[in-house]
C-alpha cells in the first residue's frame, strides 16, 4: 500500500510562499500599524523578507538543525518582548505583538505545515486590527488579505492535486465511516463549550466595553448581543416563549441607559447611619455598573465617612468635617501620588467615591466644543467628601480625575504608639457611648491586643480575630432594640455583612487605645485585565474601618475575610490569573500593598527637588552680577603683555616694537610654565603607575606567600592538564568531529525509518547515509570513480557490503540520472538495505 508525503515535508513553490508573505504582511499591517510598538512593526515587517529568503536556501548549506535553532530563538525573542510589554501595555496588544514576531520564525521553516499555521496567523491578525476604530488603511490592507486568501486558497488545492508538486497525483485512500467516533467527538466537544460558558456569568445587560474589552479606549457602551441572550436564556423561555424576570433591579432602579435614570438621582445627602441595620438589606443589592476607575492601585472608593457613634446611629462631627485636627492633617515620613480617572456611569446621589487620601478634584469635560461649556462643578462641602453642584443634574456618565496621595511602605520601621499633639487630641475617634459599652467587650479587646506591642500589632489581631471567628452572612436577622449592636455581633449571633464587621472592628480599636473610625463606599471592585480599569457595581457596596497608624496615617483595614468580599465576577479558574495584585492583596492594608513604578519620585522628593531647583536659580541670579565682571582669557593676556611693555621701558605709551618684545616674551614664559605643568603631569602619572604595580606585585607575592604546598601542587596539575589538552588538541577535534557524524548519521536513519519521506527523497537519504558511514570506517572512495564503479573498490574487510551498496547505489543513480520515478516497492528496498548496511558497517567499526 502506498504511503501519501508527510504534509509536514512538503516544500512549497516560490511563488506560493510569496502569497503566504504577502498574507502575514498584510495581517501585520492591519494589526499593528498605527496601534502597536512602531520600531517593532517595522522590524517585524523588514524581517520578513529575510526569514523567506533564508527558507530558500538549500539544506545542504542551510541544515534544518540550524533553521530550528534560528526558529528557537525566533521563539525566545517573542516570549522576551511579551514578558516585557504585558506589565505596562494592555494585554491583547502584546500578545498579538508576540504573535506577529513568532510568525517570522513560521517563515523560516519553508514546509506547507507552518507557512498553514502561518496563515491562520495571519487571518487572525488582521481581524484584530478591526477592533480598533479610526485607521483609514486599515480597509484597503484587509482587502488585500482577502484577495492574497483567495489566491492561497487555488494554489494550495492545486498543491494537494499534484501531491506536494509532484508530476503524477497520488490517489486518495477511501475515507472509512466511523459515525460512532464522530457523534462522541461532537457531544465532549458540546460539553466543554457549555461548561466554559457556564463559568461566564451572563445578564440581561452588561454593562462592559463588548464581550472581550479590548486596549482603545470608547465611551460607547455596548449590550450584549441580543442573539447570545436568547441562546443562554431558559429552556423554558426558548420553548414557551415567555418573558423571563430580569436579574437587574428591574424597572424600580434603571440602568444608565435608561431616560428614567436620572430622576433616581438624589439630591439629600443623609447626615447619620443606622448601626441597626440588620435585615438582610445587602442581599437586595443589584447588578448594574455604577462606575469605571482608572487606578494604578488597588484601593477602596470612599462615599462616606463617620465617626461619633451613640450605641444606635453613627454621624459625623464638625472636627471630622473641618479636617484640621491632628490625624487628617498627619503627613507620612513619605508618600507616593496616585491618579484616578473616574467614570460615573449611575450615580446614585450627587456624592462622588474617591480613594482616600484626597487631596484634588476635577471635573472632566468630555465635549470638544467650545460652544458646550461645563454646566456643573465639583464641590467639597467638607474635607471629606466630593459632591457635583449643579442647579440641572447633567446626564451621565459622569467624568472626573481624582488626586489622592498614599504612604510608601517602609518595613524596615517598627510603627511606634502616635505621640499625640497638646491640642486636638482626636477624641472624636476615641470617643465611645460610657453606659453602652458592656464590660466583656473590653475585657475583649483588652485580650486580642495584649501580645501586640505597637499599634498595627494590634490591629491586624483585631482584624486576623474578626476574619477567622465570624461568618459572613448577608441574610442575618434583625438585632433585637434592647441589644448593643457590636456586643450581640460578637457575642450572640457570631455573623453578619460588612457594617456588622465594620462596626465590630471600629469599638474593638477604641477600646485598645486606638483611633478609629468607619468607612462606607464600595471595594475595588472587579480588574478588567484587557482594559486596565476597576468595574464597580451595584453588590460592591462595602463598609470597612480606617485606623490610624504611625508613621502611616490613615490606613485602611476590613474586617470581612477577602474571600467573602464579591471582587471578580468571570471564569473561578481564571481569576487568580485575571488579577494582577496578587492572592497576598488582603494580608495588608490596601494603602500599604501598592508597589511604585520602577524609577517613581516620591511627593517629598518632588518636593525637595523643586525647592533645590528654586534656591539654585537665586543663588544663580545673584552671582550673574559679578561674573559679568569677569574678562576673557584675550583681554588678560593683552593687559599682561601691556604691563611687561610698560615696566621694561618706562613708559605709558610703548610703540609696536616694544609691544612685540613683550609678547615674546610673554608668551615664552606662558609656554614654559604650560610645558613644566605637563612634565610634571606626566611625571606623577608615572610614579602613581610605577607605584600601582609595585602595589599588585606585592599583593600577588603576599599572595603567593599565603598558599600550601597544596595549593602549587593543585596548580601544578591543573597546567598540566591544560598543557595536555592544548597538546591533545588536534585529536580532541578529530573525535568531536568523528562522533559529531556518527550522531547525524543516527539521525538520518531515524528520519528514513519513520517511513514518511517521498521515495526521491528517501533513496537520496539513504544513498547520503551509506556514503557518510563509509567515511567513518575509512572506506574512502578512490577520486574520479562514480557510485557504481566504488563497489569494486570496498576492501576485503567490508566484502559483505557490496551486494547492498549495489542496490542502493544503483537506486540513487536511477533515481538522479533517469527520468524514470522509483515507486514505494523500491523504496521499501532500498530501506532494507540501508538497514543491513547499518547493522553490518557498524560491526566491522566496533571491530577496529
């Protein structure tokens, strides 16, 4: 039976694989111009060329060990430039980056197989390149890539015709029917695709930048396709046709699509918060996108901030309000600058969320016009919220940039206990209802902190105990009115939600002497990797605890075990990979987690900078005056030469001929003492050279002095293993060499068993392969004697050969010189001879 070509060895045709150039090309182009790295596009679209032209050369000059290796590294360049992109670039552009550079490596090959996976690359490359709006060249260069398909499609048909450009075309074998196999493959392959999906969580409406978020930036928002909704919908719906209810909050809390959406904006802003709200109200909570942040750091978003608590209700103070005590006014030893670029998508009042620490506000203008001026403003009413103030509440999104400043971590301080200033003692944080507080609550806190020795000590034990003891529960019932909250929390019920935790952890850090306060707002919500931005919804409203710790300040910490918090909403398997701040993000305090940029400057370091930058300029100003004064080097040699003129001749006015003796002279004298300076420039160069090898040739004896005989007969040896090798090294070669084709040899054959090759090609590999071993076992062919004529020439000790040297030879030399096509029946010959030779030459090599 005869054996097709292996698809993987079939050579294309020049003019194919030009149209396979012209492909990747142009999905190049499409992908990457105008978008991606521009030296890197360039490069990739000059490398090119040269990766077909190398694919050209003959494997006698070129071998495919060597076109593996040049692949190899191909490979190991992309990876690099991948490792390299992906941390500061979104990660679709990088990796279409790392798929352009392995497609050159594809070119180098020259087989059918990879210049296939090659177009593939390539249709996917300039599908990509669609994504990105705004690219006028980018419809003529597609164009062409369909055109460059089409014609790669008929060459390529034509190519499995002529079975690989073959004369004669090869017949097909019947396929077989294996409709068992074929309905199992189709049913695994249906599961996996419905299992993959199921990890996907699918709404009515999602609020997200299309179904994979891409690295442009559009302020379109876009739906899921409402053919995938029906497809995903229930069974029942697709067979009753009814209406199914919609997992968003209906049409009580519109999406920010919706025109109603703006009347459920509200313009009160609530002063207090009740401690009592135990009914289960955070299992309500929906699933619409309230806004978009663009942050380097994963931090909370905060909306309110209280710090008087009463046993039922927590306010807010007017010392928490005018931010001028001693804690908000706190600056850390040093502190880093973080930006965020907001989008409110729904807002639910006009109060803002930001990171704190807040220092600025603006407001985005996202109209170009200069007719469309900004209608609205930011305000802060106090100094720890940001709220719009506008007489028409303007439509969202809502677009503003945030300025909030963080501590640099520094884990070489040890946190010692806040030394309080004599005024403005921050009792408002410390402040605690005296006849509510129950005596077992402070015995408890008093226990948690008595191994702590500082105050983070003692916070991240009241934080570890909440997170290890309690059960996060939004379904808890109500707290009984006769009840203090935090003490049935920690006493009675043992679990609750966030305000629960929060609440919890504020009284436990009074109690130990810390000041603390609560948070409510939303977490940081879920990284969209593709994007680089936080999507914050509706489920991440949170409530959480700031504590205040030397020499940091303000710091934040949860109380509410991080698993327990609803961050990512996509694949379970994915989501360890999908964020890139890491499983060890909640072990610290948000603030405290972030790591700079390689090369940051520090807000105190900017600082200093400037200031030095100012006092450099003053300093400059005021010694501008006098170094005006100074005079060329023209103007002193003239006045020297004058003042010789004059001393030498008692006179005012010298004439020229004075004048002329003194400027000889003057300038023999000045080249005198240039020439002295230069003798003993030299001169000390001298010595410090003269005394830098006394100084190495005393280390190198005070050296030698310290070694054993030990050491010089170590030495000893070693030279004269060096002088060995270097005497040997001509035989050294010759074996490197002698095994070096013994491995290539055992390779051939490897390639010739495998029974893959077209006969051409097997019987001029097995013709090589004899030729090469017969090399090895100096069985050296005599010069002007052809393959046929060497048979009578192999000596007595190799008389067993010559019956399967005759017929491989005299394969080889029909196979070359004749028109005639050897069939498979004389392949599987010449194999089989091959192997006898094989066996038999490497017998009489052991031998000798």
């Amino acid at each position: 039976m005869s054996k097709r070509p292996a698809h993987s060895q079939i050579e294309i045709s020049l003019s194919l694989q030009a149209s396979f150039l012209a492909l990747y090309l142009t999905g190049v182009f499409c992908a990457l111009w105008g978008k991606g790295y521009s030296p890197l596009t360039f490069a990739v679209l000059g490398a090119a060329p040269i990766a077909m032209l190398l694919s050209r050369i003959p494997k006698k000059w070129f071998p495919e060990l060597l076109r593996q290796l040049v692949q190899l590294g191909i490979g190991a360049a992309a990876i690099a430039w991948f490792k390299h992109r992906a941390p500061d670039n979104p990660l679709d552009l990088a990796l279409i980056e790392c798929a352009a550079v392995i497609g050159v490596a594809l070119l180098v090959g020259g087989v059918l197989r990879e210049h296939s996976l090659l177009a593939v690359l390539s249709i996917a490359l300039a599908g990509y390149g669609g994504l990105t709006p705004g690219r006028p060249l980018y419809f003529p260069a597609f164009t062409l890539a369909a055109a460059v398909c089409i014609t790669i499609l008929y060459q390529t048909r034509m190519l499995a015709l002529t079975a690989g450009g073959k004369s004669r075309p090869t017949p097909l074998s019947k396929p077989r029917s294996a409709w068992e196999y074929r309905i199992s493959h189709f049913a695994v392959v249906v599961v996996l695709v419905l299992v993959c999906l199921a990890q996907f969580p699918l709404r009515e409406k999602l609020r997200t930048r299309g179904i994979a978020p891409v690295s442009f930036n559009s302020e379109q928002d876009l739906e899921f396709p409402e053919l995938w909704r029906d497809w995903f919908k229930p069974t029942k719906y697709i067979l009753t046709r009814e209406k199914t209810k919609h997992e968003a909050d209906g049409a009580n809390n519109p999406t920010p699509t919706d025109k109603p959406s703006k009347t459920h904006v509200s313009t009160t802003d609530p002063k207090t918060m009740s401690a009592r709200d135990g009914g289960g109200g955070g299992a309500a909570l929906g699933t619409d996108l309230v806004f978009r942040a663009y942050s380097p750091a994963k931090l909370y978003w905060v909306m309110q901030i209280y710090d008087t608590y009463d046993g039922d209700t927590w306010s807010r103070s007017p010392i928490l309000l005018a931010g001028k005590n001693s804690l908000d006014t706190y600056e850390p030893q040093d502190s880093m600058e973080i930006i965020q670029n907001i989008s409110l998508e729904k807002p639910l009042s006009l109060r803002l969320p930001y990171a704190h620490k807040l220092k600025q506000v603006a407001l985005r203008n996202q109209s170009n016009r200069a007719e469309d001026p900004i209608r609205a403003i930011l305000q802060r009413p106090d100094a720890v919220s940001i709220v719009l103030k506008s007489n028409n509440i303007p439509d969202p999104p809502w677009h503003y940039r945030v300025q909030s400043h963080v501590p640099i971590p520094d884990l070489r301080l040890e946190p010692k206990a806040w030394q309080e200033p004599p005024r403005n003692f921050g009792w408002n944080c410390r402040s605690l209802p005296p006849k509510i507080i129950t005596p077992r609550l402070r015995q408890l806190a008093l226990d948690l902190t008595a191994n702590a020795d500082t105050p983070m000590a003692k916070a991240d034990a009241l934080r570890d105990y909440l997170r290890r003891n309690f059960k996060y529960n939004l379904e808890t019932p109500p707290i009984p009115d006769d009840r203090e909250v935090v003490d049935y929390f920690l006493f009675e019920s043992r679990e609750g939600y966030c305000q629960h935790y929060a609440q919890a952890l504020v009284i436990l850090a009074r109690l130990a002497g810390l000041h603390a306060r609560l948070v409510t707002g939303y977490s940081p919500g879920k990284y969209n990797v593709l994007a680089h931005y936080f999507e914050v919804y509706e489920y991440h409203a949170h409530a959480w605890t700031q504590i205040f710790v030397e020499p940091y300040g303000w710091l934040t910490y949860d109380g509410v075990p991080p698993g327990d918090l609803r961050l990512q909403e996509g694949p379970n398997i994915l989501q360890s990979f999908l964020d890139p701040f890491g499983d060890s993000w909640g072990d610290r305090p948000p603030e405290l987690s972030y790591k700079p940029p390689q090369g940051y400057v520090s807000v105190k370091t900017t600082q200093k900078k400037q200031q030095e930058q100012t006092d450099t300029s003053t300093k400059s100003k005021t010694e501008a005056a006098p170094a005006d004064k100074k005079i060329s080097r023209t103007e002193a040699l003239y006045d020297e030469i004058m003042t010789k003129a004059v001393l030498d001749n008692n006179t005012t006015e010298p004439d020229i001929n004075q004048l002329a003796k003194a400027a000889v002279e003057v300038i023999k004298k000045r080249l005198s003492d240039s020439f002295k300076q230069m003798l003993a420039s030299v001169k000390a160069s001298a010595l410090g050279l003269y005394h830098r090898t006394l100084s190495t040739i005393s280390a190198a004896l005070a050296w030698m002095h310290r070694l054993t005989i030990a050491d010089y007969l170590v030495g000893a040896a070693l030279l004269a293993v060096a002088a060995g090798l270097w005497n040997s090294r001509r035989t050294i070669r010759s074996w490197l060499k002698v095994h070096w084709r013994k491995f290539c040899c055992r390779r051939l054959w490897k390639k010739i068993a495998s029974g893959t090759m077209p006969p051409e090609a097997e019987i001029s590999c097995c013709q090589k392969l004899v030729n090469d071993l017969m090399e090895l076992a100096h069985f050296h062919r005599p010069p002007q004697i052809d393959l046929l004529e060497r048979v009578d020439f192999i000596p007595v000790a190799g008389i067993g050969l010559s019956e399967d040297y005759q017929i491989i030879a005299q394969a080889a030399a029909t196979t070359w010189y004749s028109r005639r096509r050897p069939d498979e029946a004389v392949a599987e010959a010449v194999r089989e001879a091959t192997r006898r030779f094989c066996l038999k030459i490497n017998a009489i090599m052991k031998k000798h």
